[in-house]
C-alpha cells in the first residue's frame, strides 16, 4: 500500500477506501461521478444519494424567492422528487436567504468547482429525509433564518420558525454521508446512521456535539463513524462529544485540543481505533477522554475503549467498562487500519484542492479565524464549528418542520 501511495497520481492508492475506490477506477471521475455512491463505509454507508438519477447542473448562485426558486439554483435542485446528483457550472458562494430543505435521494458533490454555502446567509436542513450524500463543499459562516415560508418539494411549502444558524442541521434523518467538506462557524442536528470522513476541522471550541439531550431515548439506537478526518489546529473540546449512541471513532488524525478530543455523557459506546492522538503541551490536558458531568462510579461501567491507537507526547485514554464485544460490535463499521498510516489516510482531508494552512491565524485559503464567529461560542474568537447531531430539543431548537 505505502509503495502504490508513493506512486500514486493525485492521491490515487493511499489505502484511504473511499478515496481508492473512487479515485482509482481507472475512469474519469467527471464522467462517473456516481461511482462515489458505491464508495461509502461506516454506519452511512447504504447513503445512495441521487445515485441513478440525472445530473443537475447548478449555475447560478441566487436565492432571491425561497418559496418559488429559480431553476438553475441550488434550492431548486435540492427540492425535486426523485434522485438527483447536483453538481455546479463553476465555482460559487451561495448565500441561502433561508434554510436550504434538502429532499431525499440527492448528492451536492462540489468536485471541479469551489462551492461555499453559507458566508452570512443560512445553511443547510436534512428534516426527515434519507439518502444525502454532502460531498467536497465548503459549509461556514451560517447565521439564523426563519419565520418566512420555504418550499420543501415541488407541490408543498410551509411556514418555517425560526432556526439556530446551524450548517448541517439534521432532524430524524438517516442514511447521511459528509464526506470531504470543511466546516466552520456552524452547527449540526439528529441523525439514525452517519459517516463524517475525510473533512477537516480547526480553530474552534466546540467541534462535534452528538446529541443534545441527556434524557432523550430514541438516540440510544444511532450508529455514527467519524474516519479519517483531521482535527487540526485550535481546537478546544468535542472531536466529538457524544451521547448514548453507537460512535466508532477510526483512523482520525487528532494534531491537537485544548481541553479534551472525545467526551460523553449518558453512557455512549465509544470504539476508538487506530487514531493518532497528539497531546497539547498543557500538562493538565494529556488525556484524550473526558466524562462530562458524570461522577466516576457511574461512569466505570460504559464501555469505552482504546485499540491500536497512537498516544504522541503523553497523550493517554482512559477505558472503561466490561469490554463486551456484543456491545462493541453495535459500534464498529469498518476495519481499522493502523495508526502508523493515519498520515496517508488523512493526507487529502478537507475540500479535494484546496491548501490546508495549519498556521494559528488561519484554517482554509481565504479564511480568517481571528474575528469573532457568528454562531455564538464562548467568546474567544471561534465560535461553534459546523457539526452538532442533536435530537431538536437543548440547543438543536426544536422540531421546525413545516406546517
């Protein structure tokens, strides 16, 4: 693998399995872009998106009438019925007066162009829908909407209250794959089976919040894989934070946190495998875990657990529970690869072509993380990051379907 990662052309071969599987096909990824659909893994990877249904070309950026949306827009690509695979004319920065209700069985694939949603309008709504695929878009700087009506699919519109100004918002979604997106100053909602792979993430507080409620039953079912994503630099907590559910962390390149990398409350299964972990110089910052709110005789019985991960600079985690392999087959969805490669399996995270810049001032080309963000925080000049899968209720605000 090392010696075909070497030789490879544009990231071609790097054993990283969603990139190989469809970067090196031997084809033109631009005349077979739907061959992505048959590359997912994890617990999102039955997301078909708009896999055998016609290509949508957006080519405007407007969003002037979110009730009756020009054709050639995104809204009006993301509302029909049916699978669509929507793909952009050239690069774009599409400011959303409202929020962007995204139907069942579509792709947004950004490949061949700069997309960025978001910039000071509203993002993007996945309200129970299924079979999403996000893939190689900028998402960041999303800021509140609502109180207006927006159409949801081509015969129905309603009246929508007002929303949190998250990036990803997902309500009672499942089959979701985001893949190779960069997100900043958002946040995100519930979901039954996601992957989030090979995006990256930096300068921020709070990362990835993975259910907002504690006392919320029906999240005790939901299955997520977080793979070979790069938390990056000014990171403080969150990388994720989970609760209840089924999380199996894989092959992540963890460069630094302030805080903590993965916390939870509410007994979560956590399944960490062949990550890099690199602790901050903080002394009082080596461990990777953290029990939120949680006394420690309630917490020694969840199962957590650490396998063939990588602790740099004395990072440790601290396992616990029985270490049940039932219980951790619930929280496995892919076979882990060692840690010694997590550089060649992360080395294309982020939007395919853009220049990471790990410098502490900036994240992405054109970014500037100095200013205050716009998704509230905790005033330190970040703001909230663009992934929070929540159940509607806490901060998630509510279930905003339309009516």
């Amino acid at each position: 693998m090392q010696e075909a990662g070497a030789a490879g052309v544009g990231g071609c071969m790097t054993g990283n399995p969603i990139d190989d599987c469809w970067r090196c096909a031997g084809t033109d990824w631009r005349q077979d872009r739907q061959r992505l659909a048959d590359c997912g893994i994890g617990f999102g990877r039955n997301a078909l998106g708009g896999k055998g249904g016609p290509m949508y070309v957006v080519t405007e950026s407007s969003d002037r009438d979110p009730v009756n949306p020009v054709p050639g827009t995104l809204r009006h690509a993301a509302i029909q019925e049916g699978p669509l695979w929507i793909v952009f004319a050239s690069d774009m920065a599409i400011r959303l007066n409202e929020e962007l209700l995204v139907n069942s069985y579509k792709t947004i694939d950004g490949s061949g162009a700069s997309v960025h949603i978001g910039g000071g309008g509203a993002c993007i709504t996945l309200q129970y829908v299924s079979n999403v695929i996000i893939h190689n878009v900028h998402v960041h700087d999303c800021v509140p909407a609502g109180n207006a009506n927006v159409r949801l699919s081509p015969t129905h519109y309603g009246w929508r209250t007002r929303s949190d100004g998250d990036g990803i918002s997902l309500f009672g979604a499942r089959d979701v794959w985001v893949d190779h997106c960069a997100l900043w100053r958002c946040a995100d909602g519930l979901v039954d089976a996601i992957t989030v792979s090979n995006s990256y993430f930096a300068h921020h507080d709070e990362v990835m919040l993975l259910g907002a409620s504690d006392a919320y039953l029906p999240d005790s079912g939901m299955q997520v894989t977080i793979a070979f994503n790069r938390f990056g630099p000014g990171l403080v907590q969150r990388m994720p934070r989970c609760r209840r559910w089924y999380f199996h962390i894989v092959n992540n390149d963890y460069t630094s946190w302030e805080m903590y990398a993965i916390g939870g409350s509410a007994s979560p299964t956590i399944n960490s495998q062949g990550n890099r972990y690199i602790a901050p110089a903080d002394p009082n910052a080596k461990e990777v875990t953290k029990r939120v709110d949680t006394a420690e005789g309630q917490w020694t019985g969840w199962n957590w657990r650490t396998e063939g991960d990588m602790m740099v600079n004395g990072a440790f985690f601290v396992p616990s529970g029985e270490g049940l392999e039932d219980i951790f087959d619930k929280a496995s969805s892919t076979d882990p690869k060692s840690s010694a490669l997590v550089d060649v399996l992360t080395q294309n995270a982020g939007v395919l072509g853009d220049l990471r810049n790990d410098a502490e001032e900036t994240g992405y080309r054109g970014v500037n993380y100095a200013g205050v963000g716009t998704g509230g925080g905790n005033g330190n000049g970040y703001g909230y990051l663009g992934m929070v899968y929540a159940n509607g209720g806490g901060s998630g605000g509510g279930d905003r379907r339309c009516r």
